[in-house]
C-alpha cells in the first residue's frame, strides 16, 4: 500500500511538472517559469519511473533520484552556461540574461544519471 502512496504522489509530481514544461500554462508561472532546466530535469524524472517500473526496484528509491536528478542538471546547466560565456568572451552576468537551449548540457546528465541508475540496480540487487 505505501508503495503505491510513493508511485501516486511521484507520477502526480512528474506529470505536473511536465505538464508545466510542455504547455507553460499561466496559472503555473506561464513562460517565465518554466525553463530549459526544468525540461531537463522532467526527462531524468521520466527516466526514473521507466526505472523503477522496469527494473521492479523498490520505489522508495524516488527519494533519492528526485533530488540528485535536480542537482545533476542543475550542475551541467550552469557548467554549460559558464563554459558558454567563456568561450565568447562574455562577462560572468551574461549567462543570467542567455536562454539556453533544451538539449544543451542534456547529454553529459543523461549519461551520468543513468550511471548512477545501473549502480543504484547493481547495489539494489547484490545486498
């Protein structure tokens, strides 16, 4: 029963937060809102669902792959951000102001996301 608690609060915060990336209705923040980062981090969320479907692993895992999905992102986003500006010759502020693109820096987290998946499997499934 509380698996299945973990499974419906998970696929009602996955969907909301796609719903938001896809549409970016206004009564979620509209564009200003919901960004590249975020879209990014929808796909590593979908990814974990396939997962834990798949690989029939516990789903209190979510409690873990849900944070380190947004930390993940977040620091290949802005190391892409940076490494953007620097390459231009562009001031430290500019990557406040530069709409990055959806798959920018999105290669670099799916690989180290689905890394630490096959470890998180591999621990699960030898202790």
């Amino acid at each position: 029963m509380l698996n299945l608690i973990i499974w419906l609060i998970v696929l009602f915060i996955t969907i909301t937060w796609t719903v938001g990336v896809v549409f970016k209705p206004k009564t979620m923040g509209g564009e200003q809102s919901w960004g590249p980062v975020n879209f990014k981090i929808a796909i590593l969320w979908w990814i974990s669902i396939i997962f834990v479907f798949i690989t029939k692993v516990s789903p209190f895992y979510f409690i873990l792959m849900m944070p380190i999905s947004i930390f993940i992102i977040s620091y290949f986003s802005g190391k892409a951000e940076i490494n953007f500006a620097l390459r231009n010759k562009q001031p430290p502020e500019s990557i406040l102001t530069r709409s990055q693109p959806n798959t920018e820096a999105l290669l670099p987290s799916l690989i180290v996301y689905c890394i630490i998946l096959i470890i998180l499997y591999f621990v699960n499934n030898l202790f």
